[in-house]
C-alpha cells in the first residue's frame, strides 16, 4: 500500500512497518481508512459500554481499550509503540512512564488534588504526550480521559468536539493542539479552558 493522504496537524506518521500491519489491502485513500477506523471505534465503543467494571487505571486497560478500538483495522493495535515518532517519549521509556502517570491519576482521584475535568485534562495531556501506541492515541487518549471521569469521578465525559470534527482540521482541533503544546511547556491553562474545566 501506498501513502495515505495528508494527515492534519499534530497527527503522527507511519512506519513502513506500521502500515504492513494494515488487515486490509486495498486501502487508498485516507477517507477510506478513516471510515475503517470509525466503524471499529465505534464497536470498541460498545465494548466499553458492556465491559465488567475492571481498574481503568492499569495498563492492561489502556492496551486492551486500544486494542478494541483499533484491532480491526491495524495488527499491532494494542502493543506499545516500538518505534520513535515526531510526537512522544523514547520507546524505552513507556512503560515506565505509564505507570507513573496511572499512580498519579489514581493519586488524583483519591485525594481530590484537582476537580474532575482537571484531572481528566492533565491525564489525558500525558497520555498523549508519551504516545504509548503508532497510532490513534489521539482518539484513545480522549476516550480514556473519559472512562477515568466516569469511573475515579463519576462524572459526564468531556465535550470534545463542542460540535465539530476534532479529527479533522477545524478551528476546535487547532484550539486543541495548540493547547497540547501550552501543556508541553507547563502551561495547563489553555487545556483547562478547552475541556470546560
Ligand atoms: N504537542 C503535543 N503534545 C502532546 N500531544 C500531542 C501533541 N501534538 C499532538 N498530540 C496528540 O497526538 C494525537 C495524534 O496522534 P495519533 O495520530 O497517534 O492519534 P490519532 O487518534 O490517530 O489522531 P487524531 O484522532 O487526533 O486524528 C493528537 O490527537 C493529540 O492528542
Ligand atoms: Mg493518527
């Protein structure tokens, strides 16, 4: 398979080696491959919706949500990222740091360290920032912000898109990766405006 398309801002490319692990072959263009990706996230979705109560705050969780989401569509959906990108930490240095950000949700949530979508916002800012998976961290980093509120906090899940399309480059989506990398740079204020917090 060839190149997909342009991808928007703040998104990450494929490995050569990524792409192999494509489970269709006829994909061209990048429309085609998001309605692929949209259809699974959607059956991912519903997993979720029926799972058993499980600890969100595990790595486990975090692969086997991404692996629901995206295993339809990509071979290696689930495994932790082995290859470096323009986006994210070392390779090496995931595990380690995924668990680290889980101790400190979890820190968060039991002693009430910030409100709730404050929480959510700042988890989700780390999970994206270390980038665990080749693809799709976007979409798993903002469900799983949202599994974390519903489950530490028991509160709705962020309004991402606040109607529109955050995928796809729209004045919302450029707020949001503009405020991605405030947070890289230690200013949180801008994500905390975007989520509502
Ligand atoms: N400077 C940054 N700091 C932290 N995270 C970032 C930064 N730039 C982009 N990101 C995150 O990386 C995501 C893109 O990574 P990736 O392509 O793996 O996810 P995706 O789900 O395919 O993308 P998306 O759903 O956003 O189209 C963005 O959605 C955003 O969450
Ligand atoms: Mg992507």
């Amino acid at each position: 398979m060839t190149a997909i398309g342009s991808a928007p801002d703040g998104t990450t490319p494929l490995d050569p080696d990524e792409i192999e692990g494509l489970r269709y072959r006829n994909i061209v263009t990048r429309g085609e491959l998001d309605r692929l990706e949209q259809a699974n996230l959607e059956s991912g979705l519903a997993w979720l919706a029926r799972r058993r109560r499980t600890d969100v705050l595990a790595e486990r969780f975090l692969r086997e949500l991404h692996r629901r989401l995206f295993g339809e569509v990509w071979k290696w959906a689930g495994r932790l990222r082995l290859t470096a990108k323009n986006i994210g930490i070392d390779p090496a240095d995931i595990p380690v740091q995924l668990r680290m950000l889980l101790d400190d949700a979890r820190y968060w949530a039991a002693n009430g360290t910030y409100v709730p979508l404050e929480a959510a916002a700042r988890f989700h800012h780390r999970l994206v920032q270390i980038h665990p998976f080749p693809n799709g961290n976007g979409r798993h980093g903002r469900i799983a912000a949202d599994v974390y509120l519903r489950s530490c906090f028991d509160h709705a899940p962020i309004d991402w898109g606040a109607g529109q399309d955050l995928k796809n480059d729209s004045g919302r989506r450029n707020q949001y990766i503009a405020a991605l990398r405030a947070a890289d740079a230690g200013d949180h204020s801008p994500l905390l405006s975007f989520v509502g917090a």
